[in-house]
C-alpha cells in the first residue's frame, strides 16, 4: 500500500496561519470596478433545469440549488460550484447574469447528474478581505499569552497528530479494499438492511455536523441509501473475515482493553462511567462493543504486516 509521508508540508502550516488570519478579517466594499477572482460577492439567485425551478423539475427539495439571497461567496474555482465564480467574474453592482454550468457526473443528486443548470444571479454586494498581519499581536488575539512561534509550533503539532491518524485510516481502507476486492457472498437481508440504516444514519449525522441543511440531506435521500448500502456489504463481509482472522490468530478483547474503551466513550460523552457500563448491560451491548475491539485487533495485525510505501506523491483523501 502508499500512503503520504509523515512530515506535515510547511505550506499546509502556512495555510492553516493564513485561515487564522482570514477569521479576523475586516470587509470593505468594493467600488468603481466589476468583480474578479478573489473577491466576496453577495448575491441573489435562482436557479432552472430544462426551464423549470430546480426543484419543480426534481419534484423534491433542492436545498442550496433551488435559490439564495444575500448569498456570500467567494469567487474562487473552489467556490459553491465548480465554473460558477469563473463565469461571475466582470459583474458589475446590480447586475444580473445567467450563468449555465453542466453538473458533473459524480453530482450528488443523480437526477442531476450530467445536466445543465443555470442560475440567475444578482450582484448585491461586492466586497474584499482585509487580512490582519501575522504577528504576535494577532497570536495575542488568537490565544492570549501565546506569541506567534509558539501558536505555530501548536499547530504544528495538532496537524502532525490529525495526518498520523489519517494515514492510519487510510491503511485501514486500502487493507479493507483489498479484502472486500475478494469476497463475494450473499449476506441476510435482515442483517444488510439493518447496516445499511446505521450507515445512512452516520452519514447523515456527519453532513448535519459539516453544515448541510435537513432539506439538502432529504434532497440526497435516495444517494446516501445507495451509497450507505455499498459501505453495510463492505462492512458486513469485512467484519466476517476480520472475526476469522481473529479466531486463527487468537486474538480478542481484554476486560482492561473493553474498560478502557468505555472509560474513553464515556469521558466523550461526558457521562459517568459506572452509569455508562450499566445502561450498556442494560440493552445489552457490551457484546458488540467487545467485538469491535477484537475486530480493530484484527485489522491493526492486517496492516502491521502490509508492506507499506511511502510517497510525497501520495494525497491524503477527505475520506481518510
């Protein structure tokens, strides 16, 4: 397997520095001239597919496709959607611009995929950022008592810790990838529908948690069934070999191991510890929590054993 090495880059510490800084800016409007890339505009829109409302032509919610107003967004190829803010580019206060993009083929909605889209925007506000100087006086402002050195080395260290852990999950899924690339065997339905509701329900759980609106999420229902019933058989025939491998090589969860684990769910959740562990017996899962850890046993063996390369050339994805 390849993964990226371990150093943090330096300029993805300087990134992170030019966020703090972009957190403390100021914004001035912009006069005399039409909009170019690097700017924040404010805009009003809406938006048509084969001349109908978006979501008259979806028949369901469009969250933020369907329309906006007083929408900032910076005007960046990473913005919004990919092509929009080049095609914004050149509008003057007040002006108003049909802008036709082709949603790609991965689009999240697939009643979208592959189709034009165009959007009537209004420039309301154009305006740019004035970023704060990175000194010691904005660290002072970040973290009181702390110089700028100092909140670098911080943030160094954190981003070191989060790239660690994001390489070993990326282990983990190239290990899983290559075991799941072998097996093919039906799974009881019961079971599949039942893991396919839990995977749904995480990943609706995570896009509440990075911000996307209940009606986005009910936009993309039908996506994230279908997606979270690839991860339920992946998962479910993994986890029957991983419980294999754990019985030849006799591994399993210690007592100290499964209080441990517990120890640390409820210092997260910030319950007690003993009242945790008994509403636990209580539904009766301390089983299947066992055997996770018996199962995250099993797939650390996995990838000790791997050969493992690594590369400046490797990325690491959102999903590590």
């Amino acid at each position: 397997m390849t993964v990226p090495l371990a150093e943090v880059p330096e300029e993805e510490v300087e990134a992170q520095l030019t966020s703090l800084r972009e957190r403390f800016a100021d914004f001035k409007d912009i006069e005399g001239r039409a909009s170019a890339m690097g700017d924040f505009a404010v805009i009003d829109y809406t938006s048509t597919v084969e001349g109908k409302p978006t979501e008259e032509f979806l028949g369901k919610p469009a969250g933020y496709l369907s329309g906006r107003e007083g929408f900032w967004i910076r005007l960046d190829e990473k913005a919004f959607l990919p092509g929009f803010a080049e095609k914004a580019v050149g509008m003057n206060l007040g002006e108003t611009r049909e802008i036709t993009l082709t949603l790609p083929a991965e689009f999240p909605l697939s009643d979208l995929q592959g189709r034009e889209i165009v959007f009537t925007a209004t420039m309301k506000e154009l305006k740019e950022a004035v970023l704060p100087e990175l000194n010691d006086e904005l660290a002072q402002r970040l973290l009181p008592g702390k110089t700028l050195a100092e909140i670098t080395d911080l943030i160094r260290d954190n981003m070191k810790q989060e790239r660690e852990r994001r390489i070993h999950d990326s282990k983990v899924s190239q290990v899983m990838a290559h075991l799941n690339g072998k097996l093919d065997f039906e799974l009881p339905e019961a079971l599949l529908l039942q893991e396919t509701q839990s995977q749904a329900d995480a990943m609706v759980q995570r896009g509440i948690q990075a911000g996307v609106s209940h009606e986005e999420i009910a936009a993309q229902e039908e996506d994230i069934f279908t997606k979270a019933k690839e991860h339920a058989v992946g998962t479910l025939r993994g986890n029957f070999v991983l419980r294999e491998i754990a019985k030849l090589e006799n591994i399993a969860a210690s007592d100290s191991e499964l209080i441990n684990h517990l120890a640390q769910l409820a210092s997260s959740r910030k319950v007690a510890l003993k009242k945790f562990i008994k509403d636990l017996q209580r539904e009766n899962r301390l089983p299947s929590i066992r055997s996770s850890i018996t199962i995250g046993k099993a797939i650390n063996l996995l990838v000790e054993q791997a050969e493992v390369i690594e590369s400046a050339e490797a990325a690491l994805t959102e999903e590590s």
